[in-house]
C-alpha cells in the first residue's frame, strides 16, 4: 500500500521523502533513555568508572553518550536517579564550553566530575535542579554524571579510568 506525501508543507514533505527514500536511520532506542525514540539518539556502551588512586568503582556501568541527542538529553525529564546510575558525556577533546552542563528539566542534585583528556579530574559539582548553566573550572573532555555522594570521593587532580565492565566486550 503507497502513503502519499503530505501536501502544503515543503518541511513535512521533505521528511516524508528522506524516511521513505530510507536515506535516514529509522528511529532507535537510546540506552540512557530506553522509551524514547530519536533520530539523534544512536545505541551506545557502558563504561566503569574507576578512581584510579583507590581502585574503588564509582560507577559499576555509566552510560557512555558521545552522540549528539544522548548528551544533550542526558538525565532530562527523568524523575528518580537510581544508585547505579551515571552517565559519560564525551566531548572530540578538552574544553570548557563544550563541556558545560545546564540543569534545566533535571529534578534531582546530580553529582558532577570533569576529566580532561589525561584522565585527571579538574572539577566537581553538585549541580542543582533548574539551574541554568554549570562551567568547569577547566578543559575536560568527559563530564561523569551521578549521584551526588559521588564527588565525595574524588578531588581535583585525582585520575579516572573507563573501563569496559566485566562481562562485555571492547568494541572492535
């Protein structure tokens, strides 16, 4: 059975094409937010966050978002954070701007930490709801997000590993 195009609306009409000319993913099911569909939103891994001085793991599997729609989404509209949960928004390379964080539809404190390229924590927050805007003190290019007690148990100038979690395999 043909669907005809949609008529009178050049932007709906280009969309009907692109997705029935099949030149565009199909929608997909993020793992940080799993009833969500987006074209943005690609299937990503897990990482285990390690504090290296301590050998501890923060977080036994954070969700590594390094795609447009998964960063910007991060723990928006969510309710509850979980005691595992975390996220690692990852950035190409060390920056400031990049890596800010902004608060807006998150209803929960969340703990932050940001990594530079090195590994080496160079700031932590606790970052309230509804706020605006959070800036590292300097260049990262992982923000690590979680529960608040996480930055706790780092300090500036400590060293994180993301580690593959036991029982997955490194991607190829």
């Amino acid at each position: 059975m043909a669907v005809n195009p949609p008529s009178g609306n050049r932007c709906a009409t280009l969309i009907f094409d692109l997705i029935s000319h099949e030149t565009i993913p199909r929608f997909t099911r993020s793992p940080c937010h799993p009833f969500t569909p987006s074209l943005y939103f690609q299937p990503m891994g897990t990482r285990q966050i390690v504090h290296v001085e301590s050998g501890d793991v923060l977080i036994p599997q954070a969700k590594w978002c390094d795609g447009f729609g998964s960063k910007l989404r991060g723990f928006t509209f969510r309710r509850t954070l979980g005691p595992q949960d975390g996220l690692v928004l990852v950035e190409a390379r060390d920056n400031r701007v990049n890596t800010a964080i902004h608060m807006l539809f998150v209803f929960f404190d969340l703990g932050v930490i940001w990594v530079n390229d090195a590994g080496e924590v160079v700031g932590t927050v606790v970052a309230q709801p509804w706020r605006l805007s959070y800036l590292p003190p300097a260049p990262a290019r992982y923000v690590i997000e979680g529960q608040p007690e996480l930055v706790n148990r780092v300090k500036v100038g400590d060293h994180i590993q993301f580690a593959h979690p036991p029982g997955t395999k490194a991607p190829s």
